[in-house]
C-alpha cells in the first residue's frame, strides 16, 4: 500500500514497535572521576556517572580515598 506526501510515493511502515528493554542496564553506566580539588567540607572528588540509556548524568562529591564497598553503595543510593 502506498501513500503520496509531498511528491513522493512512500510505502507505509505498519505499526509503531516498542523499544527494547535491556536486559543488563549497569552495561550502559560510564563513570569518570574528576579530582585533585581543593579539600572543601571534606571532599575533594567528584564521580560523574553517566546513564547512555536514559541520558541522565549523576555526580556526587566524595573523598580521594574512598574504599570500593562505599562507592558501590553511592552507585546504588544514588543512581
């Protein structure tokens, strides 16, 4: 089945699909450190955390020296 629009024949697609959704979403977290800031209220750190699949971008101020166990715990509070 065809349909003209705007000069052109273009065939019809059929119905919208959903997207989608992943299985793994942890796959589409990046995270970088920015550091070596001055020591304000104790932190010097900031994780930013970015999301690809929502596009949403998270950043939360630590300390330096923070152990593996508590930034996990920030990712899961946090994110």
């Amino acid at each position: 089945m065809c349909q003209r629009v705007k000069n052109q024949m273009e065939v019809l697609v059929g119905k919208l699909k959903l997207s989608e959704i992943p299985e793994k979403l942890w796959t589409y977290l990046m995270v970088d450190f920015i550091t070596k800031f001055f020591i304000v209220v104790g932190k010097n750190t900031i994780p930013v955390i970015c999301n690809k699949l929502s596009k949403m971008t998270y950043f939360v101020v630590i300390m330096e020296d923070i152990l593996a166990k508590e930034l996990a715990r920030l990712f899961r509070d946090n994110v």
